[in-house]
C-alpha cells in the first residue's frame, strides 16, 4: 500500500512538472539581432548570422534560474525564408511563454542555380533549380554548421541567458526540419557526406536567376564558381568546450538527405523526435523520394513546365520511422500524420495540384494543435526543476503592472529615470544586469521618482518593483 501511494504521488508529480512546460503562464521578452557569427556562403562571400531571442519574464532573474533552450529554424528551401518569418516568431513567442528561452535564427542560404535557361509560365521557376543535385546538400550542410555555431554561442552564454544546457530542444519547418535532424543527429564524422568535401566547379547561374532571393547582391566574377571543401560537421563558428544535451527534436514536415539514425556518438543519449507530416506533400515526400517530386509533377502536367531537375533524394518523415523500427536503432519517434494522399491529379479531390494552391500539404493542417502537441512532447522530456515563480498574462502585459499602473521613462535612458506609480502605496525598485546582480535598489516614498546618473554599461537590464503587499513585477531596461 505505501508504495502505491508512493507511486501515485510520483505520478501526479511528474504530471505536474511536465504540464509546467505545456500552460502558456508567461509574459516574455524578446533581444533581436544578436550577431553570433558569420560564414563563406555559396559564392564565396561573407554572411553575417543573427539570431533573435525571447525569454520567460519571471520574479527569479538570477544565475541559479535555468530554462530549458528551444531554437527554431524557418524554412525556404535553402534558398529563402529569414529568422522573422511569421510563423517562427509565434512559435518562438509561444514557447517562451511556457518557460523555455526560444531563438530564431538566420543561416546561410542558397546554391548555385543552374546555367540552363529554364523557363515557365510559373513565377520564380527557374529558381529552384540547382546546378546539380549536391548543391541541395551542400546547402543543408552549411545551415547545420551555422545552427550548431549558434547552439554553441547560446551555451557560452547560459548563464546570462538562463539557460539549462542540459535541456536543448532544436525545431524547424521545412527546410529547417531538415535542418534540424541534422544539428540533433549528426554527431559523428562518418555522417558527413560526400558531396561536402571539394569537389568540381561548376558553371555560373543562367542570368534569369539573377532575381531569385538567394542570387540578388550575388556577382559571379569568374565563368565557374568553385565548391571547396566545407570543413567539419561541427563548423568554426563560436568554439566552446562546454557540452549541451539535445532531449529533443521537432521535425515538421522535413526529412534526411541520409540516414542519420544509423550512427550516434558513444555515450550520449538519443533525442526523442516529434514528426508532423502530411502524405500529400508535394515538396517534402513523408516518404522516400526526392525535393519537389509532387509539385514537379504538377508542373508537368498543369502549367506545361519542365519537371524540376537536379534535385536530391530524401528520406521522409515516415521513412525516418520506419528505418529506426526495422533496424531497431532505438529512437523514441512521435509521429502525427494526416491521411490523405497526393493523387496525382490536378484539377479533382483533396491533395490535387489545384486543391493545394488554398489548403497546401506543405504545412500544417492546425497550427495550434500540432503546436501544443509538440509542447506535451517535449514537456516530459524537461529535467530541470527551475521554473518561474510568477504568473502573467499571455497578452504582452504583465498583470500586476497593469493594476499598479506604474512606468519607467525614458525607456531606453542614458543618465536620469524615472519611477511614476499609480495608486501609489509604497514599495522599492530594485535593477539587475542579465545574470542577476543588482546595480541599484530604491526605497520608493513617494508616486514619482527620479533616479539620479545611473552610472552602468550600456546592455540590457531588469527593472523589478516591489509594492508594499510585496507582489513583484518586472519590466526590461535599456542602457543606450
């Protein structure tokens, strides 16, 4: 009897702490267009790599106060897409407000397109045409080397950024679920593929991609643009000697270009993977097939297109399942997939071509629901006991301070602030730098305050109020 009872109370705990990381309790804060590295894109120029991050605003600003780390990487194709794509930033903002630091970030992208003149009553056709099929690769691999870059940036960083290295989520749509296997499952050297190491220059782009998103900028000094070799699975971007855990993966509607489950480093454990996917697909195959098979056909036989060439095999969401099952390699797999099929027709029925360009297969079927089903995935996963302490709203505003109605001013300051309370009953301020220490704390005696030449560096702050009933609340501070 006492270790049933034993036994209930550790499950209704865990079911607690797990639905910590799945209600959304939080207000959040956001830092935009952090620089955290910079790489050689495909012709050969510098790209300089920023990310965005939000984080929990919680009562415990302190070093002890860890979050377990959530990034996520947009799609595009490789070819286009940007870290503030709608979709990204909502889910970045969501899962900030269920406690987890969440980043979105940019990576190089594009590849050589090809020199054929390829063209279509379709806009932007000829843009997703490479010069051969490793360019895709090549491509993918250079957005692995930078998310890793910006896994390690965040790890030197977790203390001011209250992060749990232990406690590393990567997620990504499209393009960056692919990107996102890559960072969780590429671990060892023998993954790495061929077509990443130098090989053979190939011809400039055909002048009609010089509109395409990854080409505008882009000059093309030479009649051929060479392909070296790409370096290490890991890239050079931000070194650190630290090491971070991936619990888990969020692959939605993405796929490997090779089996990556065969293979993992010794003595680490394996990320669990969420998959959500549609059959219909007609860019990413959920089985095994290659980049833009289903919307290559429907070129061919709607638009009177040539079919997509010189694209790369892929091993969809499914396959993914299915290998990890026959071979036994023993990966927890999650897979929500929807139930029709690409019909291979273009006017008639759900998933044809004409029936995608208002309800894609590329996509979800309901964002929310696949959102929050990913949310209670991940959530057991979460092995840190460090959560906030304070609930807000889910609105952008922070409750309390609503009731208290009080302000900071000018907000971002250089010199003088002020502290203005509404209903004012007393209470204290009290400002912290990123990782907690306190640089100046007011005893408040009246509604307005000013506080006198605040002598700290420029960077980002917290300021919290404390009223007389001792409720907390928080708000961010700039030093310009």
């Amino acid at each position: 009897m006492k270790y049933i009872l034993t036994l209930i109370i550790f499950t209704l705990f865990i079911g607690a702490h797990a639905q910590q990381w799945v209600d959304k309790k939080y207000n959040y804060d956001s830092t935009l267009n952090v620089v955290y590295g910079s790489a050689i894109n495909f012709n050969g120029g510098i790209d300089t790599l920023r990310m965005d991050i939000y984080r929990p605003v919680c009562d415990d600003i302190s070093q002890s106060a860890k979050r377990p780390l959530l990034v996520w990487i947009h799609g595009g194709a490789f070819l286009a897409g940007d870290k503030n794509d709608a979709s990204i930033t909502r889910l970045c903002k969501q899962f900030a407000k269920r406690g987890y630091v969440t980043v979105s970030l940019s990576y190089r992208l594009g590849f050589v397109s090809d020199d054929a003149a390829w063209s279509c009553n379709f806009p932007n056709y000829s843009c997703v045409f490479a010069a051969d099929s490793a360019e895709w690769i090549r491509a993918w691999y250079r957005g692995v080397q930078d998310a890793k870059g910006a896994l390690r940036y965040l790890a030197n960083r977790n203390s001011q950024l209250n992060i749990d290295i232990n406690n590393v989520f990567v997620a990504g749509e499209s393009a960056g679920a692919l990107i996102a296997l890559g960072v969780g499952l590429m671990d060892t050297v023998v993954e790495r593929m061929p077509q990443t190491f130098a090989i053979s220059a190939v011809q400039n782009p055909n002048s009609n991609t010089a509109n395409c998103a990854h080409n505008v900028g882009k000059t093309f000094t030479t009649a051929s643009v060479p392909r070296p070799d790409l370096g290490g699975i890991d890239g050079i971007i931000e070194p650190t000697t630290l090491s971070y855990t991936i619990k888990g993966i969020g692959n939605m509607y993405g796929a490997m270009f090779s089996n990556l489950l065969k293979n993992h480093k010794a003595g680490v454990s394996k990320p669990s993977i969420y998959s959500f996917h549609q059959p219909c697909d007609m860019v990413v195959p959920i089985d095994s097939g290659k980049v833009f098979a289903g919307l290559s056909w429907c070129m061919t036989n709607g638009y009177n297109c040539f079919g997509i060439a010189n694209t790369a095999k892929l091993y969809g969401s499914r396959t993914i399942s299915d290998l990890n099952t026959a071979n036994t390699y023993g990966y927890a797999i999650h897979n929500e997939f929807t139930t029709i099929n690409f019909p291979y027709n273009f006017l008639f029925g759900a998933g044809s071509c004409a029936d995608q360009v208002n309800n894609p297969c590329h996509g979800y079927d309901n964002s929310v629901l696949r959102e929050t089903n990913l949310a209670t995935y991940f959530a057991p996963l979460i092995t840190t006991t460090s959560v906030c302490q304070s609930t807000l709203n889910v609105n952008g505003i922070n409750s309390l301070a609503e009731e208290k109605n009080w302000a900071v001013y000018p907000n971002p300051f250089n010199d003088n602030l002020y502290i203005d309370v509404n209903h004012f009953d007393g209470g204290m301020v009290s400002i912290t730098d990123l990782v907690g220490r306190v640089v100046k704390t007011v005893v408040l005696k009246e509604q307005k305050t000013e506080l006198e030449s605040l002598d700290v560096s420029k960077g980002i702050y917290y300021i919290r109020y404390s009223d007389a009933a001792g409720s907390v609340t928080t708000k961010k501070l700039i030093k310009q």
